[in-house]
C-alpha cells in the first residue's frame, strides 16, 4: 500500500487496486456495447434459379413432374449415412451450395466437410456458408481463410464483439447475443436439401470414440427445397449477418492432425462403404412423396423480445398441427422443458382424449445436464395427467448407429439423444432443429418440416414400437415417487439411472437455478 499523508496522527492508503477501476469500467463498456466492425462489400445475394439443367435435376425431373407438388423424401436416421449423403451431393453438385449450420466442429468431420466444400469450389460452384458464432471462437481466423477461396464466401450471424470477453457479453447482453440461428440445412443446386437435427461433428455422424448422438434428418427433393433456399436467403442477406473477413484476418488452417488420425482412416472407409453413396452416385435414391410444409422463423425473431404470452410464427404454424391431432402425439426431443404454458396445453390436449408420449434424454445420456435437471421439476405433473415418459438409455445397444460406432472404435461408446422428432396421429411427422424447450420456443431461430404421410411417419412409429423397450426407462409415478423401468431387462429402479448421490445432489442444486428461460 502507499502512502498518502499524515494528519492528526491518522495515516491514510491508497489501495493498489484503484487505478484500475477506469480500465474495469472500460472493459463493462466494451463488453455493453454490440458494436461490430462497419460491413465491408457486402452484397445481397439469391439462390441460383437456371438449374433446371444440371445432372442431378435432369435424373429426377420425371419423377418430380409425376408428383406435382410433393416433395420427394429419404429419412437418414444415420449420421454416418447423413454425412456420406452430404459430401456425395457436394461432389455432384455443378451450380450452387448453401450451407446454414449452428455448429461446424473443428474436428475430422469438420475438415472432410470443408474439404468437400473447396472442392466444389474448384469446379466453379457458387458456395455459401452461413454459420452461428456462438462456437466459433478460435475458429473465425480458419473461416476467413476459406472465405478467400474463389466462389466461397463466409457470412456469420449475429456475432459476438471481437473486443470484449465472450462470458462478459453473455452476462451484459442477455437477449441481445445471446438469441442465437439454431437453423440447420445444406441445399444443393437449388434441387436437392438435407434438413434435421444434427450439426456437423464428430459425434453426429458416428465418428466420435466417446460418445455418439442419434439424430434425424431428411434428404429431399421438389417444391420443399425451394422454399428452404427462401429461407436460407432471407438469413443471408439479414442486417446482422456479417462477412467474417470484416471479424478475423485470415489464418490458413492446420489441417495435418486430421489428415494422419486413424480416426480419419477408419470413418473415410466408413463413408466409402455406405449404401446411400452410391444411391446418389448412380441417382437410385429410392424417394418418398408427400406434400409437406416448412415451419421456419424469419431471422427478425432476434430482434424482437422474447415475450413468452405472445406466440412467435413458427410456433403458430406448429400449433394448428398439433390442434389437428385426435388420438396421439409422440414428441422426441433430446432437451425437454414444457414450463407452465406447457403442462397446461399438454393438459388440454389428455382433456380431448389425445395420448401424449415423449422420449428425451436421461441424466446420464443428455450433455446439458442443467437441461435434464430443469426437465425433472416437470415430471411428476406429466404423469399425474397421463404424459407417457421414456428417458433414453445412455449405454443402449439396440440403434445401429451404437453398433457400428462400437465396432468402429472396438471399445464401448456412450449414446445420446439429439434427434428432434414428433408423430401426429401416425400420418404426419416433423422433423427438424426445434426442441420443445423455451430456448427453442422463444430465444433462437429453427427450421423445420412437416411431412404428410402416413407411410413414411409409420416408419418411425413402428421402429419405436419395436424397440422402445430397448431404447429407454418408462417412468411411472407410484405413491407420489417416480420409478423407472427397465423392460428391456425387467428391472424397476426407485432412484435415477445410472447416478449417484452427489449427481443427484448436483441435479437437484441445478433445478433451483433461475435461468430456465435460457434452457
């Protein structure tokens, strides 16, 4: 400490801490303030719409004008076989690619999926890669690189300051950076989409030594596409979409660690060997037709408050499907939080006779446990009204995609859930990026579709009803206390699965936190 003066025999200090306080009040500041660096050249641009002639529209125009306005479809219930789907498309792509993901992992997936990416490139494809920030950090230097590369361009949407920490952004602009695009879909020559809900990782495509995530998605062809490229523009050209040469100065990237991994060796051998590769190769992919309908937020929903009373547009789509239901709906959704407004249209739904079922993700197989904790407070209300409940077995054996990870890696491979799925009356099925969480709801962007077939719902239905039993705890409220059964293994458990007691202390400390808007 230092010394100021003496007077009347009092000593007075200067705390050494004290010419910080002006730099502490400028970093708040900084963190405050969503100023971005001023947009440099940023044009507009549109989906490509001459694209009636490229080899991939000629294959299956046919087939498109039989079924005149229905969208043709293939579920990919792999991640393995999804990501083969992708990188086969990229490489028969001839006009255009736009890409829109919340994560693009800096891993093998993420290489190979770039690599595509510039390889379409050099063939002169138009490539657009639209991606969140909110995991980018550290990697925004390697996406300005890419950016550089002729008929690539990288926007980013809504990014954080580049000035100020992230954690400090977080707590002083809650609504503004943290509302985030959750959007997940490529779109090929304007033609062919892949929509769902998986992002582009190692543990979404069955590449992941740990852990691998079920997911869901489609493959489609028709009207559909045109309006997820719509979409994909409006988000493109948005005012708070930014080109990431105006945030990082390009670093190339690192890409020797990946091109020498044995992981990369064995799932490049896994991509080569899948059906849907050469289904795309030789254009025998084997659709399903229906009429469908994309449920999408407009970008703008960032900018408007994340009122909870008043209903956002997708959520208004989605609802008149769910009031069309008569008998039953089943909800799978790896993070699951109804809230109050929740439990009371669920209940309105049991009082019309609608049977409500939902899988989601366990203590021990979710990655948000804080999700799963907020999830529990929710529980006994649900089965008090008659919500059917399966909670998904981390270590389950019965889903290929657990099998072949296993076999991959020869050694025992967590599960987790992440597909986002919902059966309405068995004749019409969504799929998409949505949770039924308020996050989902009200905070970020998602997409979706929903497709009218009965054929095509049936073979999630019946999958489920062979296997659920295998797939996940059902729970029952007995004497006002949740227990779990284990049918697979005929086992009733009376404490959470797979958990010990300072988990659950953990679980229930979590539960009392007040951040569940932001769940």
């Amino acid at each position: 400490m230092k010394q100021l003066s003496k007077n009347n025999n009092r000593v007075y200090f200067s705390p050494p801490w004290i010419p910080l306080i002006p730099l502490f009040f400028i970093i708040i500041l900084s963190a405050c303030s969503s100023s971005i660096t001023p947009q440099i050249d940023r044009k507009s641009s549109y989906a490509l719409k001459d694209v009636t002639q490229t080899s991939l529209a000629r294959a299956y125009q046919r087939k498109i004008k039989q079924h005149k306005g229905k969208s043709g479809f293939v579920l990919l219930g792999s991640g393995l076989d999804a990501f083969a789907a992708r990188t086969a498309l990229f490489k028969r792509a001839e006009k255009s690619i736009d890409v829109q993901y919340y994560q693009v992992r800096d891993d093998v997936t993420g290489y190979l999926f770039y690599q595509a990416l510039r390889q379409a490139a050099n063939r002169g494809v138009r490539v657009r890669i639209l991606l969140d920030d909110y995991e980018l950090q550290g990697q925004t230097a390697k996406l300005a690189a890419i950016d550089r590369y002729p008929n690539i361009e990288v926007r980013i949407f809504n990014p954080f300051s580049r000035h100020s920490p992230r954690l400090l952004q977080y707590i002083f602009q809650v609504g503004k950076i943290t509302r985030r695009m959750h959007n997940k879909s490529v779109t090929i020559d304007n033609k062919f989409m892949i929509i769902g809900s998986r992002n582009i990782g190692n543990e979404y495509s069955e590449a992941q030594s740990k852990r691998v995530f079920s997911g869901m998605e489609v493959l489609a062809v028709g009207p559909i596409t045109q309006k997820v490229s719509a979409s994909f523009d409006t988000y493109w050209n948005f005012k708070k979409t930014i080109k990431v040469s105006n945030l990082a100065k390009p670093i190339p990237p690192q890409t020797d660690r990946f091109k020498h991994s044995p992981m990369m060796k064995h799932f490049f051998k896994a991509l080569r060997t899948s059906p849907l590769v050469k289904q795309i190769q030789h254009n025998t992919l084997k659709f399903q037709w229906a009429h469908a309908v994309l449920i999408k937020d407009s970008p703008n929903k960032i900018l408007q408050k994340p009122n909870r009373h008043e209903k956002k547009l997708n959520v208004k789509a989605f609802e008149s499907f769910v009031k069309q239901a008569e008998n039953e709906i089943f909800i799978i959704t790896p993070y699951f939080i109804p809230g109050h407004r929740g439990l009371r249209y669920f209940q309105r739904l049991r009082d019309k006779g609608v049977n409500i079922s939902v899988l989601t993700n366990s203590y021990q197989s979710t990655d948000m446990k804080i999700v799963n904790a907020h999830y529990n407070s929710y529980r006994k209300d649900l089965l008090r009204m008659g919500v059917k409940l399966y909670e998904f077995k981390s270590t389950n054996r019965s889903i290929n995609l657990l099998q072949r990870a296993q076999k991959l890696f020869n050694r025992p491979v967590k599960a987790g859930l992440h597909a986002k799925v919902i059966s309405f009356d068995r004749n019409k099925l969504y799929v998409g990026s949505m949770n039924i969480d308020p996050r989902s709801l009200y905070e970020n962007t998602e997409i979706g579709v929903i497709i009218n077939s009965s054929k095509i719902t049936g073979r999630i239905t019946q999958w489920l009803d062979k296997n659920l039993n295998e797939l996940a705890y059902h729970l029952e409220l007995r004497n006002n206390h949740i227990i779990w059964h284990d049918r697979k293994n005929n086992k009733i458990l009376t404490s959470e699965p797979d958990t010990i007691i300072s988990q659950r202390f953990w679980m229930n400390l979590m539960r009392i936190l007040p951040v569940e808007s932001q769940l």
